[in-house]
C-alpha cells in the first residue's frame, strides 16, 4: 500500500468530512476491502460519506453488505433516500430502522419530517413529532425547523390526507401495525393523535370536519409552529422565517406583522425571504403605506435588488393600485428573471393597462424570457378585453407548442377569450376538448353563450354543469340569468333566481337583481320590472335602474322613463347615463324644449357625456377611433368609403333615424353626424384595409345606437360581410342584413 493511499485511510479514520471527492470515496471503499478495516462501524462511516455525494446505488449497495446496520447506517440510508427525492423509501427505512429494534439519534429527525412533508403526510409527521418528544430525543434547531416547515407547509391544506389512500401508504400502515403497534414505539396512532404529552396539540386532519372546522384546524396548527418555536431554546433566521411563514400560510396577518418586529429586536435581521413573505400579506390588505416601509428598509439594506423581493414588491405595489411604483420598482431590478416580468405584466393588466401589458409581454419574449403558465393566464384575458383575435390565436398557437394546452387555468382563459372575441364556436370547441373543467371554465362559456345571444345553448350547458356535480356559484348566476334576459325567457329567468336562495343557499346581488329587471323590462313588463326593483331586499344602485331605464328607452316610455331617471340620481349623482339617455327620449318624442334643458343641466353640474370609442384590429395591430374624429393617418379614404356606403345604403331604401339628435341641427349635418359615429368609421377602415369578404369584429365602448344598429344591418348585406360588433351590453353578428340580437338589445 503507497504512502498516499495510507494517508487517504488515515484521514479518513480521523476526519471523514476531509473526503472532498467522489473518486476519493470509491478509492477509499476499495481500500477498506483490501486492508480488512470492513467493521461495521468503518463500514457505517464510509455510508455517511457516500451520503455527502448523494450516491444513492453505493449507499444502498454499502448497506445491503452489513449483516447488521448500527443506527449511524440507517441514518445515512435515511438522509440520502430523502436527499434523493425517495421519500416513500426514507419513511420505510425509518419504520425498519425501529422494527429492527435500533433507536434513532436527533440527526436522523430532519431527513425524515423533510420526506413527510413531501408526500403531504401529516400523519406520518405527527406520530415521528411524539417519538422525539415522548423518548426524550430533545430536538436541536434542525428538527425543530423541519417540525415548524411541516406544520406551516400542511396546516390546513385540502390535500393532506392523498398520500393516504396510496399502495405505499397502505403498506406501510400494515407495516406499522404489525411490527410496531404492539411495542408501543410511536406515541401517536391513527385513532389516537391529538395529544403528544399535553405538550403540543395537534388535532388529526380525519377527524376534523373539513367544512365546519377547517379555519379552527388551521389556527391550531399555526398554534402548533408557535409553541414548538416558544419551546427551542436556540433560534436562527431560518427559524424565525418558518413560523413567519406558517402564520402568514394561516392568514393572521397581523401576527405575522408582529413577529417580524420581534424578529428584529432579537437582534436578528430579516432577510430576503423575510420581507418577499410578509409583502402579500400587505399587497392583500392593500396596505400601501406599509409596503412602502417595507420597500424603504430594503434599499437601505440593499435587499431592494433581490429578484425575489422586487417581484414580491411589484406585486404588492400592483395590487394597490400603484402601478408607476410598480414599473419603477421593475425597471431598477438589476437582473430579471420570468417571474418578475409576470408579476409587472400582470400588474399593468389587473389595473386595466391592457395596452401596456401586451407591450412588455412582447418585449419578454423579445428578451428571451420564456412565458410561464401565469404568463398566459394574465396575457390572454388582455386579448379578450381588447379582442385582438390575431394575438390570441398566436398566444394559443404558442400554448399548444409548448404542452401548456392541458393547463385547465389557461384553458379556461382561452374559452373567454375566443367567446369574447366573437369566436363562440372556436370557444366551445375548446371546453369540449378540455379533460378537467372548474366553476370558472363552465361560467365562461355559459357568459359567451349569453352574450352572444345563444340563450338556449347557455341554459342547456348549465344545466349540464349541474348534472356533472359541479355547483353553481354566485357568478355562474349571473351568466344564466344574462343569457335569459338577452333571450326574453322570463320563466326560465325566474325559475333560476328563484333556485339560487332555495336550492343552493346563495343569497341574490346587485347583479342577480340588474338582469331580473333587464328581464321584465325587455319583455315590455315594464310594471312588473318597477314593483321588482322597488321592493328588492337590498338598496337598488344605479346599475339596476339604469337596466330598467334601457327598457323604458326600448318601448318608449318616456312617464316611466323620467320616474327610473330620478331614483338613478337619487343613488348616483354623478351619474350623467339617465340624462343621456333620457334626453335622447324627449328628443324621439318631440319634447325638444325638455331635451335642451336637461342637456342645459349637464352643463351646468359639469357632466360631459362620455366620448364613443370603437376600435378594430388589423393586421395585428389595434385602431381606435373616436366619433367625430379626422386624426387618423388614413382618414381621407375612410370619409371616401363612409359616402359609397352611404350612397349604396340610400339605394337599399335606408333611411336615417335621426330623431335622437336635436332639433336644431338640419337633416344634412344629422345624416352627417351619424356617419361619424366611430363603429361607422371603424367598419370603414376595416373594409379598406381587409380583403373582401373577411369578418370585421369592432368593440366599442358604448351602447349601439338604433341608427347604427339599422344601418350595420344593411351594410352586412350589401357588403357581403360578417360584421361582429362588441359594444357594452352584448355582441351583435351582423350577417346577410340580419342581426345576432333579433334587434332585442
């Protein structure tokens, strides 16, 4: 044996953590075969380091070869079984180690609690936590914080018990029992486990109703991690964020706050992790007074250039609605990884910056960013609130290269987006391919039926929801008690409402109450719309009157009308829609001197009328245009095409319906006036920049006005064009000279 060799055996003798190599450790085994130094206890060491090198086959293979392992060779086998990610196997070897009559020391504690928490395995958990205590293994800091990462990482989750009901789980019950249970090692068994010596208690997930008690399980557990941690004589960084984190997991907010006061008195400081887990507890509480405190003591401990801290602060800023804090926090960030660039994506989209969303999304992807699934989920609704179809169906292009497609989230995303779009069709297809569908997917679908007019298709589905087990919620409501107004079935409107308190518990809201009264009102039970909202079990506001007052406006009703107006006022003063809208039913009527005046009162209370914006997409870009307006680049030949159209509706027999406008303005400005109505200026656009024969889909802010909606009939037809236009209320499919909508809208 060479001198180097001898000195490799002899530093291993007397420091096995000198080993610095793989190659030393396999050296090292050969050597010890070749001298007989194979003792058990030899043997057991060289385990420990083959554990340091994650080397799972030579572990194993080292093991196998001792005719009895002493616990020091368990506890390597344990250790790398877990650090390999075999966590089933890492609890069988503990429950071996005990049948086999050795006893763990503290260090084997660690390994095993990391495995229980991966498999989700409280129980598990829970009956290795009353070993420690119950045979007075007194835990250092590290089983103390791999029981404070169990207990905050499990406490109150819905999906504890899966590991359960697995052939593992079973096995290794049988294992327990049979080897086990008899001897008494584990304080805990599974019908008695709430109590670990009166010390710590712990109440077993199985006997909880997860209904009725599942917020006092979770404060129990938070309780738990609180009083293990009061209960270590030696706390770290490490120590102090995993109680921050199981308190904030158990949503006490305020507590969490609080130990982080006392973590800083202890004369410890937080750290990155610290502050990145305390900020959506201020983001949720929309505290921004506080995160920006949080922010000011990061930059003054240089911790505001973490990606983790600036993604925690984007969002928190985000979600308060400070959005140029947000983009500043963002721009600063030295290095930005994927979810920094998701959280400030979807920042600009959750606070309506649609615009600017999908422009940093372009410039992730610019950067070689790749999008995660969040990204998509954030992006896609951006696409069905501005109905850039080309982008979307470049997005869902991208999902399906990328494997994203079974993502039920995303999926439901798309469902919205195509419904949203104008692409119903598209949309079902993708609800009918979906494997797993949530109360969401199923709402959004049934919405798109709704707002596109497809009433029966919308009452079929959701019946079918039901059918499936899936339950109703507040806002799937809302989309069948839409598609029954948008499709005049009152009795199928009010048979739903009716089921939502008495069926399923759910007490009706502002919404439920806005689309009964849409429903009467549209059916012309103007009366019956009235009494409904006049007798409501909660405040009417101005959005449930103003559903009356639409219908008022439909059937002319002008006594009726003035009645709703007043009461809109009553609740929401600066709401200018009544004034409109009723002044553009004196204007029908002929009532031009109460026409004036009431425009006359807008004037003086400061009210301007909310300017009509239609935009188009082309070519993959978005056109805005606003009534009235001569800015855009192209506008010449948009006024050439707006008088063909006019001039070839005039041969159809169109005539315009000017009598909303007033009456001082002569018959040639008002057939002007009309033209300039944006959708009108935007369908123009389209046709002169689209191939003949292709859909245009146009959204517009506003309401369509009864002029706009005759004409775009008739352009349809003579246009031979499909012509989908989006405006606040519902979708219209212009086709062939007939509308969606049944011209009931």
């Amino acid at each position: 044996m060479n001198s180097s060799t001898q000195n490799l055996l002899k530093t291993f003798l007397a420091n096995p953590s000198a080993i610095k190599t793989e190659s030393q450790a396999t050296q090292l085994h050969a050597l010890i075969v070749k001298t007989r130094r194979s003792s058990s206890l030899c043997l057991a060491t060289l385990l420990s380091v083959y554990t340091n090198f994650n080397l799972l086959e030579e572990c194993l293979s080292l093991f196998r070869s001792l005719p009895s392992p002493p616990p020091k060779a368990w506890k390597s086998l344990i250790k790398c079984y877990t650090s390999n990610g075999f966590f089933y196997e890492s609890l069988h070897s503990f429950v071996e180690m005990r049948a086999s009559g050795k006893y763990p020391d503290r260090n084997v504690f660690p390994s095993v609690l990391k495995a229980c928490t991966h498999l989700r395995d409280l129980r598990f958990g829970e009956s290795v936590h009353g070993f420690v205590l119950r045979y007075g293994l007194d835990y250092d800091l590290y089983t103390g914080n791999a029981l404070m990462n169990m207990y905050a990482k499990l406490q109150g989750s819905d999906d504890l018990n899966l590991f359960d009901e697995t052939p593992q789980r079973r096995e290794l019950d049988a294992f327990e029992k049979a080897s086990l249970a008899n001897k008494g090692v584990f304080a805990l068994t599974r019908d008695s486990k709430s109590n670990i010596d009166g010390a710590v208690k712990v109440p077993g997930l199985d006997s909880m109703s997860r209904d009725g008690e599942k917020r006092v399980c979770k404060s129990l557990k938070v309780d738990s991690v609180r009083k293990l941690f009061e209960m270590m004589p030696n706390r770290d960084i490490v120590t102090w964020n995993t109680v921050i984190v199981g308190t904030v997991q158990g949503r006490m907010y305020v507590e969490a706050l609080e130990m982080v006061r006392e973590m800083r008195n202890s004369d410890l400081k937080p750290n990155s992790f610290t502050l990145s887990s305390i900020l959506p507890i201020v983001a949720e509480q929309v505290d921004a007074l506080k995160g920006k405190e949080i922010h000011s003591y990061s930059i003054r401990h240089e911790l505001d250039k973490d990606t983790f801290i600036g993604s925690s602060l984007i969002d928190m800023y985000a979600n308060c609605t400070l959005v140029e804090d947000a983009y500043m926090v963002f721009t600063l960030l030295a290095e930005k990884d994927d979810v920094s660039w998701n959280s400030m994506i979807s920042g600009f989209i959750k606070n309506g910056n649609f615009d600017e969303g999908l422009k940093l999304f372009r410039e992730m992807l610019a950067a070689n960013i790749k999008p995660l699934p969040v990204s998509f989920s954030s992006i896609i609704p951006a696409c069905a609130h501005l109905t850039t179809l080309h982008l979307g169906k470049q997005l869902h292009a991208h999902i399906t290269r990328t494997a994203f497609a079974d993502n039920m989230y995303i999926s439901s995303s798309l469902v919205d987006m195509y419904a949203k779009c104008g692409k119903i069709q598209t949309a079902r297809r993708i609800f009918d391919d979906m494997v797993l569908r949530d109360s969401v997917t199923w709402t959004s679908m049934i919405m798109g039926y709704a707002l596109h007019g497809h009433a029966h298709d919308a009452v079929i589905l959701f019946e079918k929801m039901v059918i499936d087990g899936v339950k109703p919620n507040s806002v799937a409501y809302v989309a069948i008690l839409t598609a029954c107004s948008h499709g005049g079935l009152i009795e199928e409107g009010w048979k739903h409402f009716k089921s939502m308190s008495q069926k399923y518990g759910i007490a009706p809201g502002i919404e439920h109450y806005a689309a009964i009264a849409d429903l009467f009102g549209r059916a012309g039970r103007l009366l019956d719309a009235y009494e409904f909202v006049s007798n409501m079990h909660i405040k009417p506001t101005g959005s449930v009157w103003s559903a009356l007052l639409s219908a008022c406006r439909v059937h002319k009703n002008v006594e009726l009308a003035e009645k709703v107006s007043h009461e809109i006022t009553k609740v929401d003063p600066k709401n200018m829609g009544p004034y409109v809208l009723l002044s553009n039913m004196y204007s029908i009527a002929g009532r031009w001197k109460d026409a004036s005046k009431l425009r006359t009162n807008m004037k003086k209370k400061g009210m301007r009328k909310t300017p009509a914006c239609s935009w188009v997409e082309v070519k993959n870009k978005v056109h805005a245009f606003v009534s009235g307006d001569k800015s855009h680049p192209q506008y010449n030949q948009i006024e050439t095409e707006l008088r063909n159209i006019s001039e070839r509706l005039k041969v159809e027999g169109y005539v315009p319906e000017t009598s909303e406008a007033l009456h001082d303005v002569d018959e040639e400005q008002k057939h002007d006036l009309f033209f300039a109505h944006s959708e009108r200026i935007a369908i123009a656009f389209a046709m002169i920049n689209t191939p003949a024969g292709t859909s245009i889909r146009v959204t517009k802010n506003l309401g369509v006005c009864v002029d706009c909606h005759t004409a775009t009939k008739l352009i349809s037809k003579i246009m031979r064009r499909e012509i989908v236009v989006r405006d606040n209320n519902r979708y219209h499919h212009f086709k062939g000279g007939d509308c969606s909508c049944g011209d009931y809208w």
